[in-house]
C-alpha cells in the first residue's frame, strides 16, 4: 500500500485542511467461467476491463479530504472498503454513514469530510458484472463477455466491446454500448439528462423500445414499427427517424428480444458497427 499526507493550512489562517491519499492494490483467484464482480461505491469512478486471465486484480485510488487533521482521523474511522471473496466472487463495498438509509438521524451530508474511492480493475472476460456508484464522473466497462448491471447517478455509463446482456442506466450522464457480439437477452439502457448511443453489430435482428422527450431517436439498420398508440415514424435519408414526446416499438430483421432505450433530455441512436 503506497500513502501520502499532505495538511495545507489555508490563507486565512483559522482553517486547517487535511488530505490524505492511498493505492491499495488486492488479488483475487478465481474461476474464469463463474466470475463475478461487484462494486457498490458512492464517489468515485469505476472503470473495469476484460482480460485473459484467472485472477480479479483489484486497483483503488483512495483520496481523503477533511477541514482538519481531526476530521480527517474521524473520516479514516467511520468510512471504510470492504473487499471479500466468496467463490468466484468478489464484492468491493465502501461502507460508512451515508448507507444509513431513508431513517437517517445522524447523516445530514456534510460531516466535514468526503472520502472518495477509485476504482480499476482487471477481470476475466467471461465475468459477470454488477456496477453501482452515485458521484462518480463516469462507470467505464471494456472487453467484458458476461452479463451485466451498470447503475451511475451523476456520471456516465460507458460499455465498450460488450458481449453479454443487462442494464445501464444514469439520472445524469451519457450512456454508449458498443457490442462485439449481439446480445441474446433483453436489454435496457436508460438516463434522465444525456444521450443514448448503442452501436450493434451487423446481422442484428431484435425489437426495440425507444422512448424520449425533448430529443430525437433514430436508427441506420432497416426497421419497421410494430404497433404502438398514437407513433409517427418517418425515413430522412438512409435513416429512420422516430417523432419525440412518443414511445416507439420497431422490429430490426425478424426480430427478437426486446431492448429498451429510454431518456428525458437527449438523444437516442442506435447504429450499425460496421457502417
């Protein structure tokens, strides 16, 4: 484990602030083909790749802020990450008073201290993957096969060379997939402010959901509306383009599971990877 303290006495003279940052580095054994991982934070960003490997290599960028020394002792005792295995899983949970819940009587969000987590890690191909962060700028998934459960709230949610099925959504932030191999389940990508951008590969044959408000949604594969109350749909070049403020039901080829696209301030396009 590698740590640096550095205490800044602000120009004012009656503050001290304090912040302290950590890399803890663990390795996980595990079975390729029964792997799981879960991370559960609340700020930081979690950025997680496929490899070929047989291990879950874990890499976690702790930076700890505080009004003062003391603080910053109080903030190292109440918040802490847990990392445990069970089988071929792994869990990497950031525990504290922020997990009190809605019955809350001691967490009024300022505590004088905010302790942020980073999280890189390196996973099997085949892994499934189940994402959780609230503040994190952004959840990156990579060259990842399994299924998977993507959830930001002030972020963004990127999935690039996918293979498997799942959901990733955000209130906040962009969501883009861009799959190796269509999936063979439903899927579901959602946000509230942000665009959606999911790119398929060629000979891709499902139905679609997409539904948006103050944006547009449309798509370069060959679709036709299957029926749905009160939907325009029109064709704009080599495109078709599916009216807002509407839910919209399209087959793609013969069809096949049902993917949803869903937002409220933004866009939504869903494309062919090999145009």
């Amino acid at each position: 484990m590698k740590s640096s303290i550095l205490l800044i006495a602000l120009t004012a003279g009656v503050c001290l602030a304090a912040e302290e940052r950590n890399t803890v580095r663990r390795t996980f054994a595990v079975i390729p083909l029964n792997a799981k991982l879960i991370v559960d934070t609340v700020d930081g960003n979690v950025v997680v790749s496929g490899y070929s490997g047989h291990e879950i290599q874990v890499t976690v960028n702790e930076r700890w802020q505080a009004d003062n020394s003391d603080k910053l002792q109080e903030a190292r005792r109440e918040v802490r990450l847990d990392m445990t295995q069970e089988g071929s899983a792994v869990r990497l949970y950031v525990d504290g008073p922020f997990r009190c819940g809605r019955n809350c009587t001691d967490w009024n969000g300022d505590r004088g201290y905010n302790a942020r987590f980073d999280f890189d890690v390196k996973v099997p191909v085949e892994t499934v993957l189940d994402l959780k962060t609230v503040n994190g700028s952004r959840i990156e998934v990579s060259d990842v096969n399994g299924d998977y459960s993507v959830r930001n709230v002030n972020g963004s949610v990127s999935l690039k060379g996918i293979g498997g099925s799942g959901a990733a959504h955000t209130v906040n932030g962009r969501v883009a997939v861009a799959f190796k191999r269509n999936p063979k389940e439903p899927c579901s990508f959602k946000t509230v402010n942000g665009e959606i951008d999911a790119a398929f590969q060629p000979g891709f044959s499902a139905d679609l959901r997409v539904k948006t408000f103050n944006g547009e949604a449309w798509t370069d594969f060959e679709a036709t509306t299957l029926p749905v109350a009160a939907e325009t749909s029109e064709r704009q070049g080599t495109r078709f383009v599916y009216k807002r403020n509407r839910v919209s039901r399209l087959r793609v080829g013969s069809g096949g599971p049902e993917h949803s696209f869903e937002t409220l301030n933004g866009s939504i396009q869903i494309v062919s990877k090999g145009q």
